[in-house]
C-alpha cells in the first residue's frame, strides 16, 4: 500500500523554540495511525503540520516537507485553504458552532465551497450524520443548535461536519479526551469503522486507545519521533528503550 | 467556598465590629447607587413638569405638527426636528458602521495585538475628545473641505437625484451625518472589537479546518456575535441622536419640514434646545422646548437601554460557552 502522507525532515518553531525535530514518516492509507507521547512532546503540533493548521499561529514556522499523494503541501503556491479542504481535522475539545443549528454546522464547510442546492445539502447532512452514528439520535431536532448536544454528541457532529467536506484523510486530536467513557467508547467504534475509507492520524494520551483504535503507532519523546511501527509491535515489542517505559507507566 | 460562620463572634470577639463596620458599609453604597436612580427619576419628573403646559396645549399635535412659530401664532410642532434627528442619525450609522466594523475587526483579527493596543488606544481617545471641538473642526476644516472638494462633485456626478441636487452651503444634512459618524465610531468599534476578542479560538479554529479562507474565518466571528453587533450599531445611534453641540455647529439650524436636498440645512431636537432655550421669553415657548426634550430622553433612554441589554445578553452568552 501506498504511503496517504510522507513526512521529510519536518522542523516546527514557536517563536525560538523548536517544538519538532527532523520529523521523518510515512503514514499509512485508509489506517489509522496513533501518535502518542508524554505531554509537551510536540504530538498536537506535528498533527497541525499535517493540514497546515500549525501557521495560523502568527509566531509559528515550518521547515521540511509533507507530501500528500505526492504532492507537497509546503510546496510554493500550495494554498493552504485547499489542503484543509482535503485534510480534515477534529479537535481536542467538541466546537461546535453554537450559533447554527445542527443541520447549519454539518453544511458549514460545504457553504464555503458555494453548495446551495438543498436536496445535495440534505443528502449530505444524512450521509454524514449515519457516517458518525449521529442521525438517530438528531433526525428530529435538526434545527436545534449545536450547542444544544450533549459533549460526546458535539463531538461526534464535528466528525460529521469536517467528513461532510470529503476529505481524503481525518486529524484527530485528542478527540475523546473531554468526553466520557461512553462516549469515548462510541467514538472508537466510529474510528474503526471510518478507517475503511479514510486515513486517519490520531493524537491520544490514553495509550490503551491507542492500542485500541490504531493500526500503527508513533512515539513522540521531546519533539523527536522515537519509534514508529505497526501497532502491535510498539506496544508487544517495543525496540527503544524509552518506548518501552512510555508504554509500561515508567514515565507520562 | 462558603462556609457558616455562626458562633463567629464568641470565637473572634473583635469580628462583631467588623461586621457592624461591612454592614454600615453596605448601606452606604446602596444609597449611593440610589442617588443614580433618584437623579433619573427626579429629570424625567421635572421634564414632565417643564413640558405638562405645552403636553396641555398641543397634546399628540406636538409630535405630529410640522409647525414652529414662536414668533406670531405661537404653535410648537416637533416632527420635523424628531425627522431630522433620525436622518442625521441615520446617515451617521450608514458611514460609521461600516467603519466601526472594519475597526473592530482589524483590532482583533488582523493587526497583531501588539501593535492593535496602540490603536485601540487611540480610537478610545477619540471618544474623550469634547463635541464642541468635533463642532469647531467641523465647521473650519470639514465644512471648506467638503464644499470645496467633495460636494461640488457629488452633485456633479449624481445631480440627477433629487438628493444630491441644490444649493450647497457646506454645513447641512450630510456633513452632519459625517460629523456624527466620526463621533460614534470610537464607542462602536470598541464594542466590537471586545465582541470580537472573546469568540474563542477553537471556533475560527473549526472554520478554518474546514478550508475557511481568512475572509470565511472573519464571518464566522461576526456571525458568532451578530446579535451583539446589533446591540453596538443601536449604542451608537443612541450616541448619534443626543449629539447636541456638533450638530448644531454643522448642520444649518433651519427648520423646515423636509430639506431640499442632503446638502440643505435642517434641524434637530437636541439642536433647538441647545439654541433657543435663551430666546424662549414666554411660558408656552419655554415649555415646548422643554417637551422637546421630554421626547428626545425617551427615546435615547429606550435605545439605549435596548443596545445594553443586546450587548450584555450576547457577550454572557458567548464567554458561557467559552467557558465549558
């Protein structure tokens, strides 16, 4: 299989201070891929390299190269809207536009790119909504606000809404982290199910997550990538030494 | 944390007075933040009193008459001041909010916030400017300038419209608009701007990894704050229709009912009392202008009084779920 995305030398500042150090790795198409990493490890920040989230930050800069289906995405003349549009993201906390209703905030990146017409709308929100198991539970309350859901299910509507646009591969960052079990239980179902059609890279803290949900898994240490492989092997197997007492509770 | 003090003073002897001394404290402030409410009460009680001969005179006629003769027939009418009032206002809500918008905007979306500070600052600056010097610069620089410069234009490009046909004096109907729109511009884009800063950035986050263009992101934040935005757009016509001093310095004090063109005088409520409350020599004159004044309270009060409750409504609800 292909490499979805392939990660060259990728370097990430904030201001002065280096956060990524000599990113290097291939992730995986229609996979999930977990990233894990004690707190401060540069996880959250390598997953915005991804789509180019991390430069909206007026202090942020980037070197290196992240190559999707080839095409470099730092490359010069690369919009930065358009590989959003194809790279989606979920995050940490559910965020909701809570002044649109459910079926608006679904639709909400399918307006930017100028859908009107009310029947395709329609037939996405449905799609959409089935995709994250959401529908049943809001078929009746559509026009209620988003605001208006419990945590778990906002989040689940920010699946829906960042799949609605179609994007080729999902970001997920530390996306169960506010909700609870249940919740999170249902969302991991969700990313399972999603990684048939979809690439996912998922930032987690809870490594029995990682365990859970991932088919490969990277280790983070300090703004450095320590360990990269198939899942069961990092958490069976682990070949560095810091993996190892990461993965067994030595140090977090 | 609460917690119950019940014995406090067998405990603490010296807590008694300490408590007396929060309590006598207490009434104080109280009374005086009465004072705010008796002093309002006491103005609308004495307007009404002032106005009652002129309310007993005219009646309703005095809001829908179109007359003003102090002079012979001694008929007050006040529509074509309550007119002028709200078109000048309204032409000043026309040019400052758009204005005001791309303040509040570039303050917090666009200029890094180290810079923006110096910026806020001065638009708040503007705001401490006194009106009557917004009335001097008014009629020595703006009024040439434009009569000179931007009138004669105007009417040449669009005389065709009625609007901006006619004799051009400087002073009028527009550049008391203009005038105004300078003056609201402070209050309302710092209004904005605080509306602004406290949408969270998980929300421009959400529409920017949808593959929101900056200009999409921008909507976003004014659509998350839109009702207060509406809130800040009635503050400032609340500001626009008490404007008194740089009013009537600019805008040609004439009364008439409706004026020939943008570039005609026109009149005011604020404007007429401000001018001829010293000439009003007998009780019935004194009294109307007194109404005059009854009406224009009125009406500030209820728009203001509405744009605060907007603006508070929307910023308890957005940092409420800013919050979660």
């Amino acid at each position: 299989m292909a490499p979805k995305l392939e990660v060259e030398d990728l370097n990430a500042w904030f201001g002065t201070k280096q956060v990524l150090k000599n990113i290097n790795i291939k992730i995986e198409e229609n996979a999930v891929t977990a990233i894990i990493g004690p707190s401060g490890c540069g996880k959250t920040t390598f997953l915005r390299c991804l789509n180019r989230m991390h430069e909206i930050n007026p202090d942020a800069r980037v070197s290196g190269k992240v190559l999707f289906n080839g095409l470099n995405i730092y490359g010069n003349g690369v919009d930065p809207v358009m590989i959003r549009k194809k790279i989606g993201m979920v995050f940490q906390k559910p965020n909701p536009f809570p002044m649109m209703s459910i079926y608006d905030n679904v639709v909400a990146g399918l307006k930017l790119n100028g859908v009107r017409d009310k029947k395709s709308l329609d037939a996405v929100v449905r799609r959409s909504l089935e995709l994250v198991n959401l529908w049943d539970e809001v078929k009746d309350d559509l026009n209620k606000s988003g605001a208006s859901l419990s945590g778990g299910q906002q989040q689940r509507l920010c699946i829906a809404r960042a799949l609605a646009v179609e994007p080729e591969v999902l970001l997920m960052d530390e996306p169960c982290s506010a909700l609870d079990p249940i919740s999170t239980a249902k969302i991991e179902v969700l990313i399972r199910k999603l990684a048939k059609t979809y690439t996912i890279v998922i930032v987690t803290h809870n490594m029995q997550q990682a365990a859970r949900v991932s088919d490969y898994t990277a280790f983070f240490y300090l703004g450095e990538l320590i360990e990269y492989g198939p899942t069961k092997q990092i958490f069976e197997n682990p070949k560095h030494e810091l993996t190892e007492k990461y993965i067994t509770g030595k140090f977090g | 944390m609460k917690v119950k003090y019940k014995n406090k003073h067998t405990v603490f002897p010296y807590l008694k007075w300490l408590i007396i001394g929060d309590n006598i404290f207490k009434i104080i402030s109280a009374l005086f933040a009465s004072t705010i409410l008796l002093l309002l009460g006491l103005m609308v009680y004495e307007l009404i009193k002032g106005s009652w001969l002129s309310i007993q005179t005219f009646g309703l006629d005095f809001i829908l008459g179109t007359k003003w003769d102090p002079a012979i027939s001694k008929v007050f009418g006040a529509l074509p001041l309550i007119l002028g009032t709200a078109v000048t206002s309204a032409i000043a809500l026309l040019i400052g909010v758009p204005i005001s918008l791309g303040v509040g905007l570039a303050l917090s979306e666009y200029i890094p916030k180290r810079y923006g500070f110096v910026i806020s600052f001065l638009v708040e600056l503007l705001a401490a400017v006194p009106s009557v010097i917004y009335g001097l610069w008014g009629m020595f620089v703006l009024i040439p300038f434009l009569r000179d410069y931007i009138y004669s234009h105007i009417r040449a490009l669009f005389g065709f419209i009625p609007i901006f046909s006619g004799p051009i004096y400087g002073g009028g109907v527009l550049t008391a608009g203009i005038v105004l729109a300078i003056m609201i511009i402070p209050t309302v884009s710092a209004v904005m701007r605080d509306l602004f800063m406290i949408v969270p950035n998980s929300q421009r986050e959400a529409i920017i990894a949808l593959g929101a263009t900056k200009l999409e992101t921008v909507k976003t934040v004014v659509s998350y704050t839109r009702s207060g935005v509406i809130g800040a757009i009635i503050l400032g016509l609340g500001r626009a229709i008490g404007e008194t001093m740089a009013v009537t310095m600019v805008i040609g004090n004439r009364f008439q009912v409706w004026p020939s063109s943008l570039f005609d005088a026109w009149y005011t409520m604020s404007a007429i009392i401000a001018n001829e409350l010293l000439e009003a020599t007998y009780d019935l004159y004194v009294s109307a202008l007194m109404n005059v004044a009854l009406a224009l309270l009125f009406i500030t009060l209820v728009i203001n009084i509405l744009s605060r409750l907007i603006v508070w409504r929307t910023l308890r609800l957005v940092r409420g779920i800013a919050k979660e």
